[in-house]
C-alpha cells in the first residue's frame, strides 16, 4: 500500500510537471488578450453643419442629418455633398473636401486605430452662410419669355 501511494504520487507529480508549461503559456495568452481590451484605440469622428441663420434643413451625401446646427458621424474621409435647404432662401449645395490628420495617414492609422490606448476625437465644422432668395416679379419673367419667344420666331438663336 505504501508502494501504491508512492508511485500515485510520482504519477501526480509527472502529470504536474506535465501541465505546468501549459499553464504558463495560458497565463501568457490572458495577459496578450488583457492588453489587447485595454489597448483598444478608437478614433471618433464627427461632422457639425451650422448656417446662418440655423434652423435649415441639412443633407450630406444625400442622407438627412437633420436641422442646423446638425452633427452626424462619419467613417470615411473625403468630399462631402452638403445640401441646405430653407424657405425664403437660396438652396445651397456645398462640395467639402474633409482631409485626415496626421494621425490618420496610412501606416499610422493602425496606431490611431487599434493600439493607442484611449479615443481620439475627430471634429469638423462646415459653416454656410444662407443667401435670402429672390423672387423675381411675374411681370419681368413674362416680358423675357415674350422676348426670347420672338427672337426664335424671327430665327435669332438666343445666347446664354
């Protein structure tokens, strides 16, 4: 019975020994994915319309944002449509070119984007200043589609 209970023992302590390298490289992998979760880096990137005045509808890229001063994220750099529209002004549509910073340029982009530990915030402001429309009078239109509507019936070609 002593026999038995010694070689339980050496057995035990052969499978120890057998176990032990796998704990280790377990303990390796938790701290590997513990660093991973802490170190998640994450870039935020917001757009805020404004105009002047505020309350005007905004559209970027063909998308409702909503009523100025309107935000929206965005995950892409590059131009923007912009579309603002108003009653009793111009509707304007806006081309934007949003460039990257720095830290966004390729190669340290994965930096930004997965290892630095914390968020970084991205925010542009697009300002747009709205013209008031005006209404030309009826009497003014009718006489220049009479004008244009003679000269093509004399053979003239109106320019521009």
């Amino acid at each position: 019975m002593a026999n038995s209970l010694t070689l339980e023992t050496i057995q035990l302590h052969a499978l120890a020994n057998r176990i032990q390298p796998f704990r280790s490289h377990a303990k390796m992998l938790a701290m590997i994915t513990l660093l991973f979760i802490v170190c998640t880096g994450c870039v935020r990137r917001r757009m805020t319309v404004r105009t002047s005045p505020p309350g005007a509808t905004v559209s970027v890229d063909n998308q409702l944002i909503g009523t100025s001063p309107a935000a929206t994220s965005f995950e892409y750099y590059g131009t923007r449509e912009v579309r603002i529209e108003r009653e009793g002004f111009r509707t304007e549509t806006v081309l934007r070119k949003i460039k990257p910073p720095w830290y966004q340029l390729p190669g340290l982009d994965f930096v930004s984007e997965t290892l630095w530990p914390g968020e970084i915030r991205d925010e542009r402001i697009i300002d747009i200043e709205l013209v008031p429309q005006v209404i030309e009078p009826s009497e003014d239109v009718l006489n220049r589609a009479e004008a244009l509507r003679n000269q093509s019936r004399s053979g003239v070609i109106p320019q521009g």
